[in-house]
C-alpha cells in the first residue's frame, strides 16, 4: 500500500488518515468537485513531499490517506491541503465563492 520515505538519516512510513467536514455540514460534494479535489490534491503532492494514497468524498466531508515524510507535522498537512484546495475550487469553481456568501472557508480548520 505505502512504501517506505527514505532520507539521509531516517527511514519512515508515516501514514495520516485525515477527515474534514464541510463548514456546517453542506452537502456540497457532488462527482464534479470529487474530480477537482482528486486534481488539486495530485498537484499538491507533487509540490510537496507528501503522497495522497487515499481520497474518498461523501456528501458533507472528505477523507485522506495521507503518507508524509517527519518534517510535516499533521497540523501543518491539513492547513496546506485545506487552503490550497479551497483557494483552487475557488478560482476554477466562482460559483462555490458565492454559494459560500464570500467566506472563504470551505473545509473549516476542526479534523
């Protein structure tokens, strides 16, 4: 399933299973956005040093099997996953922006 983050001076298989709801549990996710999520967390994994094993979306949260390297804490991959997507389904979607009333927070920051 994982395999094995090998730097200079550790050897690790961290894994992070990761679930965050919609603000006020909108059911907001329909297979549209499913698709745009699975896109954006791909473009995320290649800037940064995590692998997205596992994305699965119900219709008020998402899941993340979430494989990291030690220099990651979990607060800091749920922040950047979170705003970076937000701020892409944004841009791609405006729709979401005013379905939202201009709150800029379609995950909130509770996992």
């Amino acid at each position: 399933m994982s395999d094995y983050r090998h730097k200079r001076h550790n050897v690790s298989a961290l894994l992070y299973h990761i679930v965050c709801p919609a603000k006020y549990r909108r059911v907001i996710f329909d297979p549209e956005v499913d698709a745009m999520l699975k896109e954006i967390c791909l473009d995320i994994a290649q800037r940064y040093e995590l692998a997205f094993l596992e994305i699965g979306t119900d219709k008020d949260h998402v899941h993340f099997l979430v494989q990291s390297v030690p220099s990651y804490s979990p607060t800091k991959i749920v922040k950047m996953s979170k705003s970076l997507t937000a701020r892409e389904i944004f841009r791609v979607c405006p729709t979401f922006y005013t379905a939202f009333g201009h709150d800029c927070e379609i995950l909130p920051l509770t996992y």
